[in-house]
C-alpha cells in the first residue's frame, strides 16, 4: 500500500496533467461522437395521431418516417433508438436510413434545409439497419438500442432519414417522443420503410405530425481530433419559434457561425441539443428535470467534450412572485446549478453558462408574459449576477445582454420575440449564436481539472 501511494505521488505531475483531459480525449482513434441528438420524453399514447393511438398497440402495423439535420459530418454513422419512457417494450421490425428527397418536403428545395420534413427518400441510397447483427429488436421498457455502423456518409448540416416499422407496435399507456422537433415527422400503415414517398400512398391512413418518436441521437465515426458539445435547455434551446423545417434553432445557428467562423478547433465540434420544452432545472414535470437528467443527456454520452446549462427561466416562472418564495428559489437553483457543475466537471468536461434572457410582458402585465413578475425580475437579475461572477461556470455567454429591450431591460426586445415575451423568432435566435465567444472551444480544448 505504501509502494503504491510512493508511486502515485512520484506520478502526480502526470496525473494531474492526464486529469486535465476528458476521458476520450486519451485515446489518439477515431471514435462515435453524437452529430444530432434528441432528449426522450413521455408521450402519452392517446396524445397520437388519430388512428395510431390504441393503447397496447401504439403505432401497430405502423412506419414512423422521420428527419434530422445533423451537425459534424461523418463516413459511417449509428443511430440510437430510446424506450427511456415506454411502459412495456419497443419492437422494432424494419429499420432503414436514407437521404430524404426534396419532393413534397416541407422545407426549401436547396441549401442546407434541403428535405427537413420529407415524407419522400433517395431509394438508391437506403440501406436497412441492423442491431447486434438482427434486423429485429425488442427494446425493454427504459432500455435503448443502438443500430449496427451503417456505412452512410454524411455531410456537415445535411440531413438524413429514418424509417422505423413496427409489427406489433407499443404496448402500454405511454411511449418515448420529442414533442416538439420542429421537423415534419410522417406515419403511415404497413411496412413503408422502402417506399420512395410516403405522402403519396392512398388509404394507408397517412399524417404527419411535429413530432419525433423513439429516435434519440445520430452518431458519427469520427476522427480523434472530433467531438461535441451537449447543450442541456428548456424551450428557447429546443427551438420555440423556430422555423418549422427550417433548423434556425440558436444551436442550429451556432453551429453554422462554428463552421463558418471558427478556429480549426471550433470547426471540428459538434453539437448535441438535450433541450426539452419547459424544462426546469430542479423539478420534473414537463420532462425531466435537468440535475436529474445530466447522466442520461451527457455523460453517458459518445464523444462529449464540452456541456453547457441554460435553464432555469421555468423554475423562477412557476415560483410565486414573492421575496420568500423566490429567496428559497435562489438558494435552491445556485446549489443546484453546483451540483450539476461538478457532476460534469468530474469527467474534466468543462461547463459553459448562460444567462436567463427576461420574460417579463410591458409594465409586467401578466396577460402579455405569463411569467412577469416584479419580484420574478428581481431574482433573476440576482441569478445572473450569480451566473456572470461566480466563476463556478468555466465560460458565460451572456445570452440576456444580447436580446433584452434596452431601453427597459427588463423585457426582450420585442422585435426579437413571437409575442409571448419569453421566445424568440430566428432572428433572436442569430444574436444567441453571435453572443458566443469562438475560441472556447480551443480555450477548453484540453478539457478541465476534476477538482471542482
Ligand atoms: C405519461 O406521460 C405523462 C405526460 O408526460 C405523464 O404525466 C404520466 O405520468 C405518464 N404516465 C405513465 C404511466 O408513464
Ligand atoms: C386518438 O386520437 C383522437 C384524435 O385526437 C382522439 O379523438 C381519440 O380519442 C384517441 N384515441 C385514444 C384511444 O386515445
Ligand atoms: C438474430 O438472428 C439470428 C439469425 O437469424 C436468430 O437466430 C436470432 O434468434 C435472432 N435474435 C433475436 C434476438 O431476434
Ligand atoms: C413486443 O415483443 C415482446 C417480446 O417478444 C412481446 O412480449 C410483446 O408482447 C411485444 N409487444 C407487442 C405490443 O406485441
Ligand atoms: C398492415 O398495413 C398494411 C397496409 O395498410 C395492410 O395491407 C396489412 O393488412 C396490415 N397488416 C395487419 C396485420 O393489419
Ligand atoms: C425557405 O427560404 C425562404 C427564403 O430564404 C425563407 O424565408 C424560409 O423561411 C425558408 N423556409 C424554410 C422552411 O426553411
Ligand atoms: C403560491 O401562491 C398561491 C396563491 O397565492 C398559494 O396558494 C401557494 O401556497 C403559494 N405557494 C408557495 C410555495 O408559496
Ligand atoms: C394587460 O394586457 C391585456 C392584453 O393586452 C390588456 O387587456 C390589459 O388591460 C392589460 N392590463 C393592464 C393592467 O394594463
Ligand atoms: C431591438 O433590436 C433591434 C434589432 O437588433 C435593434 O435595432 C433595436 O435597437 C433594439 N431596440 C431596443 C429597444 O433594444
Ligand atoms: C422597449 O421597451 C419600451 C418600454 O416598455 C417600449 O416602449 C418599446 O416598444 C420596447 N421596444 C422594443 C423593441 O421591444
């Protein structure tokens, strides 16, 4: 015992220097990274489209065609189906992946949106997936499945389809889904997941929806130098307010400033958005909590070298406009955000903050900014002060200077918002992306020491 603490200490330099590395960062491989990732939800069944909804047997005899826009590119990819909150177990019959066509999508026939949303595949470039060398999964209730590599090369910003077939569908009273992707997901009876165009088949019951289902991260094979950035948020990092289809998201929008404007190190980061709709930071209720989701949503996951906060705007909204109230908020969120620092500071991943951007309407009318709130206003000046000064995150990007109104700060500037004084359109979204400082990804590239 002695011998070996002689050793650890005639090692400390070296330890130390190796501590200040993320794990996967050690190793000089290409290794899978998440190029697009969704955090999982409980959908409850009856909340499906018509016709699709029997509880016992969601999406029965059903095929879920689904988009996503990645980030970083890759030669070979994975994909991960979640079961998170399913009741009983995800059968999965025929899974493929292709690239969408631009017919009947939704979104614009060029650039980088090309066939977000489109019910119609390249049926040259399909190839069905496998799991564990079986084309035929059945994923336990909270489980998840990951796909075999498909040799699949895809492009920066591009995007690429799934579709899923399941025989049997879903037993139980709710399943897992992303409720609000902003990207036309289509359904439709029977085995389509080879048929060119979705949309198109006559009394197959077809919808489409705005939803995502079971489909919870992309990853890329990646080289040794390639990794991500996991974003934990409520609704303004999910995209409300966003272009439906168009992926104007403010991390859709960073990632674009990142290949455009970024260092050789910020070129090569992608990002993973774990934001979920009203997501507070210490209660569940819609969704997941975030202190209680930082396993699932980051450490677990491939390739994550940088994370980042920005949440906590429902938890100040959904507490009571008043000092004791919101006092006992504070000390709860601070430790609370702490907490989570430190979680993630031990795998020496560094954490980036952001500030709470207002959600206050004019003269604080309730009608016009449901969360308004005079004490409200207060504390989350209090917790930004807190989030700019502590020094607890390793990097804040000061989201609220960037879109408060400011001539009355304690409003967003309303040429930013959608009219509920708390989202913003894609223009707001710009200004999120240009708040970000670059360089933090070569800064933090070496990651940060686990003592914190
Ligand atoms: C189903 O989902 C709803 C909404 O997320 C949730 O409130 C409820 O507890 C879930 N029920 C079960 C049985 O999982
Ligand atoms: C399925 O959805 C439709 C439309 O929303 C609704 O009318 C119906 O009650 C739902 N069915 C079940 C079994 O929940
Ligand atoms: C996987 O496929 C093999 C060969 O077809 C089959 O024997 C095996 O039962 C399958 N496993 C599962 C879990 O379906
Ligand atoms: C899914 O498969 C499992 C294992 O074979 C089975 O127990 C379950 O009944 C199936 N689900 C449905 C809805 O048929
Ligand atoms: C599944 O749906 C297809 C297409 O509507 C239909 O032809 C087939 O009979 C259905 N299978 C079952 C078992 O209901
Ligand atoms: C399509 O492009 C037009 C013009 O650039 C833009 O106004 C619109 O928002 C885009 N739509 C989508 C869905 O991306
Ligand atoms: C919040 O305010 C409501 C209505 O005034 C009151 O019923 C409730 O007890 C308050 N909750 C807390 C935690 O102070
Ligand atoms: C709040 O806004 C609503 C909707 O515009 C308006 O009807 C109401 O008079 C406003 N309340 C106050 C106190 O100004
Ligand atoms: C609101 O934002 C617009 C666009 O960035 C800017 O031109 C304007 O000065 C801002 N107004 C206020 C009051 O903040
Ligand atoms: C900024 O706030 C002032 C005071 O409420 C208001 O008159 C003005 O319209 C707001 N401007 C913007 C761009 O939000």
């Amino acid at each position: 015992m002695l011998f070996l603490q002689q050793i650890l200490t005639s090692l400390s330099f070296l330890s130390v220097t190796l501590a200040l590395s993320p794990r996967w960062l050690l190793s000089s491989q290409q290794h899978w990274t998440d190029i697009w990732t969704a955090t999982p939800f409980s959908a409850p069944v009856a909340n499906l489209p018509s016709g699709y909804n029997d509880t016992g047997a969601a999406f029965f005899n059903t095929t879920v065609r689904q988009t996503v826009h990645v980030t970083l590119g890759a030669p070979q990819i994975r994909i991960t189906l979640s079961n998170n909150f399913g009741n009983e177990a995800l059968n999965v019959t025929h899974m493929t992946v292709a690239y969408p066509d631009i017919i009947n999508g939704d979104g614009n026939a060029t650039g980088i949106n090309s066939g977000t949303g489109s019910p119609s595949i390249i049926t040259s470039s399909i190839q069905t997936v496998t799991f564990s060398g079986n084309e035929t999964i059945s994923i336990p209730n909270g489980a998840l499945a990951k796909t075999d590599p498909v040799n699949m090369p895809v492009k920066s910003q591009s995007q690429i389809t799934i579709s899923l077939y399941t025989s049997t569908g879903q037993g139980g009273t709710n399943i897992t889904g992303h409720l609000s992707s902003f990207t036309t997901t289509w359904f439709a009876n029977g085995d389509q997941t080879e048929n060119s165009d979705i949309s198109t088949l006559d009394n197959n019951n077809v919808k489409s929806g705005q939803q995502w289902y079971f489909i919870s991260a992309i990853e890329g094979w990646v080289q040794p130098q390639q990794s991500s950035f996991a974003i934990i948020g409520d609704s303004i990092t999910d995209g409300v307010g966003s272009t439906p289809n168009g992926n104007n998201r403010w991390t859709d929008q960073l990632f674009a400033r990142m290949q455009s404007n970024g260092d050789d190190v910020a070129k090569n980061v992608a990002i993973a958005n774990q934001a979920w709709n009203g997501n507070k930071v210490l209660f569940d209720g819609s969704g997941a909590s975030a202190i209680s989701r930082v396993e699932r949503d980051i450490l677990a996951q491939s390739g994550i070298a940088y994370a980042m906060v920005f949440d906590g705007v429902n938890d100040i909204g959904h507490t009571n406009d008043t000092v004791e109230a919101q006092q006992a908020k504070y000390d709860s969120l601070i430790q609370g955000y702490e907490q989570i620092i430190t979680r993630i500071h031990t795998f020496g991943i560094p954490v980036f903050g952001a500030t709470i951007t207002p959600s206050n309407g004019p003269d604080y009318n309730v009608t016009l900014g449901k969360y308004s709130g005079r004490v409200r206003e207060q504390y989350r000046q209090k917790i930004n002060t807190w989030i700019r000064t502590s020094g607890k995150y390793d990097y804040v990007v000061d989201f609220d200077a960037a879109v408060r109104n400011t001539t009355a700060p304690y409003q967003i500037n309303s040429t930013l918002g959608i009219g509920d004084y708390l989202h913003f359109n894609p223009s707001g979204y710009k200004l999120f992306a240009e708040a970000f400082d670059l360089s933090v990804f070569s800064r933090f590239q070496g990651g940060v020491s686990e003592y914190q």
